[in-house]
C-alpha cells in the first residue's frame, strides 16, 4: 500500500518553494526567479499595455 507521506512529499517540496529553484541549464529561469530580469521585465510591460488596451478599446465599444 502507498503511503501517504510518501505521496505528498513532493508536493510539500514543491510549494514550501525549495523546488522553487530554475535548473542550472535553464536559459531564462522560472517566473519566481527570472535570469533574465530585463526580458522578464519587458514581457510584464508589454502584457500590461495589452491589458490596458483592451480595456480602453472594450470601454469605448460599451461605454
């Protein structure tokens, strides 16, 4: 039988953030720990400009 400790190891390990770590051979890192931080910082920009241009577009169709 499949013990339960055994299990859950792994998703304790992976939410208590020590799995958290980007792998030495990742070019950019995870979204937690970015290696690129400019690129990171350029795609945060450019999501939020979309964002904000879809809201403005959408509030003067329905507004």
């Amino acid at each position: 039988m499949i013990d339960k400790n055994d299990t859950m190891k792994p998703l304790e390990d992976r939410f208590s953030g020590e799995d958290d770590k980007p792998a030495p051979e990742e070019e950019y890192g995870n979204i937690h720990h970015p290696k690129k931080h400019l690129l990171t910082g350029a795609l945060y920009t450019l999501a939020l400009a979309a964002v904000l241009a879809a809201a403005i577009l959408f509030s003067r169709i329905w507004g």
